[in-house]
C-alpha cells in the first residue's frame, strides 16, 4: 500500500485507511456533505465527500476501513483529500497493522530508559511510589507503553504517551543540573507521572479518542487522583511531599487557559511545564516536517505555532 505520508500536493490518491472520524454537514446551499480524516499508521489526513449521494460513495461510518480514490491538495498549510469514489473493502483486503500508528523508537527500549531514571530518585517515599506504578503493576505498565500521548497535536500513536514522558524527564534531569537549587526527586517524580492520567482520558487504538472520564474530569485530574489513592497506600507517606507533587501535576500545563486548575508555584512546577512546552512543540514541528517530505518553501499557517512555519533549508558555510 501507499502511505499518506508519500503523497504531496496534486498526486491521486487509491487506497484503502481507516475513516478516524466521520462528520455530517452542510453548505450554505443546503448540500450535504462529509469532514472525514482518514489514517495509516504514517498519520492522518483530512477528507472531503462531496457528492455523497452519488452512485460511487457507499454507505459508511466512522471506525470502518474504507477503499478510496481521490485528489489530494494543499489547504490551509495542510494536505487534504477530495474523495471521488469510495467502497467498503472486505476484511482480507487489508492488514489492520498498517493503521497503527507507532512511536519510531522501541517501546521496550524507552521503558528500560524510564526505568534507570526511576532508579536516581533518592527520596524512599517518591521512589516507592514510582515503583508501585511503572514496576509493581504489570497491566499499568502495559497500558503506558502503547498508549497515546494526545488524540492530535503531538505524540498521537501507540507508545506516544512513553515517548513524550521520556523526553520530558530528560529535560528535567537537564534543568536539574543547570539550576541545582531544584529538587531534583521531586521534578524528575513529577515528570515520570505528569501524564499517567491519559490512561484513562484516552482510549486505546484504534479509536485513541475521549473517554467520558476524560471529557468531564481530564488527565489532570485523573493523575492527581491517581497519585492520592496511591500515596494513600505507602505507609507514612508525608503529606508536605504529596501536596507538593500533586501541585506539579495539577499546573503543569502553566496557564488556567491551558486547563491547568492552578499556575505553577514552586520552582520545580515551572520546570515541568516548561518541559512539557517545549518536547510537545517540538514534537508538533518534526509532525509537520514529516507531514511535508522533501518541501522546503513555507508550509501554511500552523495554528499550533500561531504562524506559518518552514523547514530549516541549510547553514551557512
């Protein structure tokens, strides 16, 4: 099969990808017609189906694997398919495997990884608690492997959540070392379980989608309850040290706007965020680099970035 990531602006799509999510609605001349984002496990694309009633476009539902044929181009900084024909593939058509997104790097690898840093927390109570979830608890640990990191924006594929944490702690143990006054457990306990709440606001591939739990509470939340319940176990736990912990989590998105319920008050909180910031922006701009192989003129608008964006074309010698 061709993948969506080789195609460009103007090339003829044939194919079979899974419909992600398919959305009903209307011109302003009363014609039907549907937002549809297919996917591979390369990424996503938007879709238009425009002449849904004609002869060609079978019916068809969100989460069924679809046979298209279409054009694709560029809107809004972003490649997007106009659907001309589309059937219903049988099963044996297609291998369920190519519509998985996947982190490029070895889940196992990255866990090992994210258990040596387990290992440099001294503090006895923040390191039993990390153990009891990423050590002690086999169906957690699996779960955090493969789950996503988001349902869009960034890290959004199986081992997405691994990934985007690792690369967070990693910059925790950097800003520990250029600013020794950080407590060093207390950010890099932070940044192993910032988002373990996505466990439960996301659900597993191939939908990767919004539970009712993380509509109405959020990760967040979720992981500040999950980090309570589990300190509530650890006989003696102090509580100056959970209060502390659970303030990473709540504010480390950094801003109210941002869905965090309060703005970082200790100095390990604005690492966490900060952390966080920059290993999702990063991820989203190496997204849409990937998203645009071999273009080196401005890409579009990213709304992201809140700008158009472009890839680096060089150095100067």
């Amino acid at each position: 099969m061709k993948y969506l990531n080789e195609y460009s602006d103007g090339s003829r799509l044939s194919g079979i990808y899974l419909c992600k999510s398919k959305i009903t609605a209307t011109t302003k001349n009363g014609r039907t017609y549907y937002n549809l984002v297919i996917q591979d496990k390369t990424g996503v694309m938007d879709a238009k189906v425009w002449d849904v009633d004609s002869g060609a476009i079978e019916e068809f539902e969100a989460m069924d694997y679809i046979d298209v044929v279409g054009e694709v181009s560029r809107y809004n900084g972003s490649l997007q398919l106009t659907v001309r024909r589309l059937r219903i593939p049988q099963e044996g058509e297609y291998d369920k495997n190519e519509y998985q997104p996947s982190s490029r790097y070895s889940r196992d690898s990255m866990y090992e990884n994210l258990l040596k840093y387990i290992g440099l927390v001294e503090n006895r109570y923040y390191s039993e608690l990390l153990k009891h979830f990423f050590e002690n608890d086999a169906e957690f640990a699996a779960r955090f492997k493969n789950a996503s990191a988001a349902k869009n924006i960034h890290h959004g594929f199986i081992g997405g959540l691994l990934e985007h944490t690792l690369g967070v702690v990693r910059l925790c143990q950097i800003y520990t070392k250029a600013y020794p006054f950080l407590n060093k457990d207390l950010l890099i306990t932070a940044g192993i379980l910032h988002d373990i709440g996505k466990l439960d606001e996301l659900s597993a591939f191939p939908e990767n989608d919004y539970t009712d739990e993380g509509q109405l509470i959020g990760h967040i939340s979720i992981g500040a309850e999950m980090i309570h319940d589990a300190c509530a176990g650890i006989e003696g736990f102090p509580k100056e040290l959970e209060v502390e912990l659970k303030h990473c989590i709540l504010s480390h998105h950094g801003e109210l706007e941002y869905g965090s319920p309060k703005k970082p008050a200790l100095a390990e909180a604005v690492a966490l965020s900060m952390a966080d910031l920059t290993d999702a922006r990063m991820e989203s701009f190496r997204e849409a680099l990937d998203a645009n192989p071999g273009n080196d003129e401005w890409f579009g608008f990213s709304r992201i970035f809140e700008s158009n964006i472009r890839r680096t074309r060089g150095t100067e010698e």
